[in-house]
C-alpha cells in the first residue's frame, strides 16, 4: 500500500478493490446469487452506459480518480485533513471502490452490480467503499 505517515496508511484501497474484483467475480458467476431477505438479495445486473464505452470517458474518468487521490495525498500532508487512522481507513475504502468501477469501465466497458435491497438501485460492494468509506473519512 501506500504508507502516508507512521500514524496510518490507505493500503485498504487495495484491499477494498481485491473484495470488488472478488464479489464481482462472484456475482457473475451465480456463486452469489440467493435471495437472503425480502429487502436483500443478490441480482446480477451489468451496467450498460453507453458512456462507457468512450475513450474520452475512460480519460476523464481516470484523471478524476487521480486528482482524486492527489487531493488526498495532499491534504493529509498538510495536516489539516484524514490525520486519523479511521480516516485513512474510509479513504482506502473510497479509493478502493472507486478503483474498482474504474477498472470495469475501463476493461470491461460496464460495470457489475448485484447487491439489491429492492427499494434502492442495485449496487457493489465498489459503491458501498466509496460512500461509506468518504463518510467514515470525513466523520472520522
């Protein structure tokens, strides 16, 4: 991973996008597919957008999770912001999934989806790094 300081480090990024890559994986294979609850079950549904098919898309996008991860590096430097450890962790945790949806569009020209709680669009476990992970970054 990329050690930051000796307080912490976003080496969870990686971790975080080995479990999408993983669940992905997984999901597409039917190995996952189960319904556990009437509010959660597992749906593979492979996100199309046309956008996703562009190289310029794929440019921006990846520029984006750079600058992105620039801004991290550069703000925990100055210290004023993600000096905690539980901050780094959410960190990894966001640039993790966002480098797992990157790495699908990039490669595969969609993106995997399978997590579906019936009243919200399906996601993966990609998504739920980046929202969490920016939420736990930012609370903690």
């Amino acid at each position: 991973g990329i050690r930051l300081d000796e307080s912490g480090d976003v080496s969870g990024a990686a971790l975080w996008f080995v479990l999408d890559r993983w669940s992905k994986r997984r999901a597409q294979s039917g190995a996952l597919s189960r319904s556990f609850t009437a509010c959660f079950k597992i749906r593979c549904v492979l996100n199309r957008n046309g956008l996703y098919r562009h190289r310029f898309v794929h440019w921006i996008l990846t520029m984006i999770w750079l600058l992105a991860f620039a801004s991290v590096l550069a703000l925990h430097s100055t210290g004023l912001w993600f000096q905690k450890p539980l901050a780094l962790a959410g960190l990894g945790c966001a640039l993790g999934g966002a480098a797992g949806n990157l790495y699908d569009i990039l490669r595969l020209r969609h993106v995997v989806d399978f997590i579906d709680l019936g009243w919200w669009p399906v996601f993966n476990v990609a998504d739920a790094g980046i929202l969490g992970g920016l939420a736990i970054a930012f609370l903690g």
